[in-house]
C-alpha cells in the first residue's frame, strides 16, 4: 500500500518527528510504500511528491520545520481543487492520506473525506487551539520558549524599573499567553477570550508600585483586543482561509500605559521564534506517539478521525466532530493565573 503524508498551516516543532514514525511504523512493520507530498494541500493539487524511505527520515526527529515544506493552500479555492487532488493522489497510486495539520488543514481533511479520499489527521498547531485533542504538538515547545523569554524580560525589566510587554502567538485562544504567564510569573495576561480593560492593567502595575515593586511583565496574545473594539491587525489582506494578520497589540498596550502612567515601556513580539528550532521532549515524544498511531488506524482501515491525546491516552476522534470547532481556554486555569496578577 502507498500512504501519502502532508503538513499544512503553520509549521510546528515535531512536524518532522511524525513524519519519521510514520515513515519507520509504514515500512518496518507494515510493509508500506510513504510518499511525501510537498507543501500541505498544494503538493497535491500540483502533483508534487517526495519519496520518503527510511534514510530520509532519519536524524530528523529533533529537527524544526518540515521536511515536506507546508502552506496555507485551501484547494476549494482553486476550480476543481478537490476533484484535482482526487485526480493526483490517483495518478501517484496514494491510497491514503496522512494529514498534519490545525483547524484548516484538518477541515480540507474532512471535506476531502466527504469526496472519497481516505484521510487521517495529526493535530498540530502551536496554538493548541484544536477541539477533540488535549494537546497539539508543538504548543509545549512555544510555551517553553515564551516562559524563557519571560525570565529573561524580568531580570531587565526589573534594572531598568520598566513595564514590558511580551506579545505571544495565539490568534483566537490564548493559550501560550496563559500557561506561559502562569509559568513564567506575569503581572497580568491577556488573551482573546477575555477583553481586556487597560484600567485594571493600570491597576495591577499600581499595585505591584505600592508594594516595592516597581517593574510589570504584561504576556499578550497576538489576538487579544480592548473591551468594546476589534482585535489590532498587521495589515487586511487576509489567506485563503479567510484569516487576517494579528500584531501590534503589544505595542498597542505600551503607548498607553506609557501615555497614562508615566512609566517607560517596552515592547516584544516573540513571533515566529514560538515556531522555530527544536522541539521539547514532550513534544518529541507525542508528536511521535502521533504518527505511530495515525499509522496504525490506516493499517486498520480507521478513516476520517484524528489520533487525539486525552488524558494520558492516544485515541481516534472523528473529523467531523473537530471540524470547525476551536478550543479556547480553560478559564479556571485562568483563574489560577489571575491570583498573581498586580
Ligand atoms: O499556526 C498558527 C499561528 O502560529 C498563529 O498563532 C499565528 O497568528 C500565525 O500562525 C502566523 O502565521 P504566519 O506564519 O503565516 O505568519
């Protein structure tokens, strides 16, 4: 049998790592022929395929990125882009499909499924902002490098007496914001879940001055926005998913605080830093949990499902139950967070 593998949206620290267990489970004890496919959807709408054996999958496991390369390509934007994958996944002998993928990529799986194409889904995003899934791999990663950024940002904050804010990703779920803060001891956290009023801001940094400490660390997400206004975007053209640029809510924040309470103020946007390089043991270990039971339902036949961590357990959610859904917060870990603030 020849299985096709695919990683699309934003990459994520252990695509590469899922790969590899696919590649080593598909043809040590399977038997299976593993084709790349180049860069998410698109590989597929334009026949362009990688053959991966097990030399090319090896060493990759703690490497960043993908081997594959990825893409926001939606194919239902493209005339006949699902009946023209159908086609090249024919053309290439692929039977099945391995999807890495977030909410889009995985919602392209499901409708894919929906046309006869035989599909399995990894969830990955740094965000970890997917319904069905305890965990996506990679959001480990982003948050240790959020939180390691955050000490660094204490230690100067603190000499300079300044209140600096650290814009993380996370467009419409606040999670490397909350359990980075949490991890990293922020004065206050922002995130899309909850819209934020720059009058308790103000407050918390008050607070912390009538105790002696005359520094703040403010953690934002990319898609927090003010109570009563839109979220702050980078610019308006928007993918083909229909999704706009975040960033400058950071900065945003900084202007005002600096405005209002006469405090110098500085600002910094983690970007794609979150994304970049290795990925954490933790996230090594589930991507490749991952790819060995996305490889084990396509032995057995399991289409239309994503492996899903819940609890300490990797098991099969349907698509369509993940499909268009997205997990937000969880407010009482928020809660839990909101003690330290101010
Ligand atoms: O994949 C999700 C994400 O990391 C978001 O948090 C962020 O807004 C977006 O990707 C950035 O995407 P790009 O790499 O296209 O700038």
């Amino acid at each position: 049998m020849k299985v096709g593998i695919l990683s699309g949206g934003g990459d994520a620290p252990g695509i590469n790592a899922v790969i590899r267990a696919v590649v080593r489970k598909g043809i040590q004890h399977y038997g299976y022929e593993i084709v790349g496919i180049r860069d998410g959807w698109r590989g597929l709408l334009e026949g362009k395929f990688l053959p991966l054996d097990l030399k090319a999958a090896s060493g990759i496991l703690p490497r960043g990125g993908s081997i594959l390369g990825t893409s926001r390509t939606n194919p239902f934007k493209y005339e006949k882009g699902g009946e023209k994958i159908l086609r090249n996944a024919e053309k290439a002998g692929i039977e099945a499909v391995v999807v890495i993928g977030g909410e889009d990529t995985l919602g392209v799986a499901h409708k894919m499924g929906d046309l006869g194409l035989k599909c399995v889904g990894v969830p990955k995003t740094i965000d970890n902002d997917l319904a069905g899934t305890d965990y996506t791999f990679g959001f480990h990663t982003a948050v240790a490098i959020a939180t390691e950024a955050l000490d660094r940002l204490h230690t100067t904050a603190e000499a300079h007496h300044r209140v600096i804010i650290l814009e993380v990703m996370g467009r419409y779920a606040g999670w490397i914001a909350l359990e980075a803060g949490l991890a990293g001891g922020a004065d206050a956290i922002l995130i899309p879940e909850k819209p934020f009023d720059l009058h308790e801001v103000y407050g918390y940094i008050k607070r912390r001055e009538k105790r002696g400490r005359n520094f703040s660390i403010i953690v934002v997400a990319e898609g927090a926005k003010p109570k009563g206004k839109t979220e702050i975007v980078y610019g308006e053209s928007v993918d083909e998913f229909g999704h706009v640029r975040f960033g400058g809510v950071g900065y945003y924040i900084g202007k005002k605080i600096e405005k209002r309470m006469h405090i110098e103020t500085r600002v910094v946007v983690l970007g794609h830093l979150q994304r970049g390089g290795s990925p954490t043991a933790f996230d090594r270990i589930l991507a490749t949990r991952y790819g060995v039971a996305a490889i084990d339902l396509v032995h057995e036949g399991t289409f239309g499902c994503m492996v899903a961590l819940k609890g300490n357990k990797i098991v099969p959610v349907l698509l369509k139950e993940v499909a268009g859904k997205r997990k937000t917060v969880d407010l009482e870990l928020y809660d839990i967070a909101s003690v330290f603030f101010g």
